[in-house]
C-alpha cells in the first residue's frame, strides 16, 4: 500500500531550527525550513542575517509511517496538532511562502487566532490567484491569514486583492 506524503508542522526546541532541518536532510526526511532576511543592529554594526521565518517551526513533507523517527530527532519537540490531529499545511501554501521569500520580498508575520472574515484573492504579485481570509486593513496593507498555521502574512497591498462573494441566504419571499 502506497501512502501519500503531506506537509506537517514540527515544533522544535527554541533556535533549533536550521539544525533540525539539517539532521532531516540527513536522515533523508524532505523538509523546509523558510528564511527570512533581516536587518540586525549591534551596538557596532549592522548585519543582514538569516532567521527563522517560523520561529520553532520546520515543515516536513512525509507520510505517516515515519512520524517516530521525526519525533525521535534530537530538538524536535512534537508534531502541532490541530484538532488531535498532526497539523497538515497545503502543498499551495507552502510553494506561496517559498516564491515570496525567492522574489527577496522580506515578510513579518503575527501570530493570530483563526477567524473567518471576508475571503479575498490576491489578483497581482507573487502570490496572485491564491485565496485567504482578511484579518484586518491597515496602512494599503491587509494580513492574509494561512489556516493551515494561524500566522498572517502582512505584504500585500489593498489594490491587489478582491473580494469573493458567497452566494446570498434565502430568507424568505420579499418584494
């Protein structure tokens, strides 16, 4: 019987990051581990630096039977679970995260609660023609969240979005 691999969400120990993605890479487990460019300031220079853009998170694309050693890996805390289940984040989302952060466009995120608001599509831009909630407008930008994860990404501007409508509720005979 052939199993279908997804994407999963690990929680690792706090700046264990890149060295859980590379012991994965080690032991064969495909895994991604996005990265962010920032500024950072010492007191004597300023240096563009690599950080985790999920902090304590990797994504790993498996399948289920080699969930014990993932979780045998050193760091590795345990799967994020999403109704008692291990998290599973979409093939889409995680190509979108992956072509953002290759066009060096430098996102920040916020962890959020997940509520459903308006859905919009993103009509121009790296991530054109993908679909997500609106958290909230501010400044031109609006944060789109990622369900899969709770996070917002806050990059995209309000001109590059448009609203899909869901079909009217019939209430009842009016005139």
């Amino acid at each position: 019987m052939e199993t279908k691999n997804t994407w999963y969400v690990v929680y690792t120990r706090s700046r264990w990051e890149k060295k859980v993605s590379a012991l994965f890479t080690k032991k064969g487990i495909e895994n991604y581990c996005p990265l962010n460019r920032v500024l950072k300031q010492w007191a004597d220079r300023r240096k563009m630096v690599e950080e985790p853009l999920f902090p304590s998170y990797v994504f790993v694309h498996t399948s289920l039977h080699t969930h014990l050693s993932i979780q045998q890996t050193e760091g590795v805390v345990d799967f994020v679970y999403w109704l008692g289940t291990p998290a599973v984040v979409k093939d889409e989302e995680i190509a979108a995260i992956r072509q953002y952060l290759n066009n060096s466009y430098t996102l920040s995120l916020e962890k959020t609660d997940v509520n459903i608001n308006d859905t919009v599509r993103i009509t121009s831009g790296a991530l054109i023609q993908q679909e997500g909630s609106v958290l909230e407008i501010q400044n031109n930008t609006i944060k789109i969240l990622l369900p899969s994860l709770g996070y917002a990404i806050i990059a995209v501007k309000t001109g590059q979005i448009e609203k899909i409508t869901a079909p009217a509720k019939v209430q009842g005979l009016s005139s």
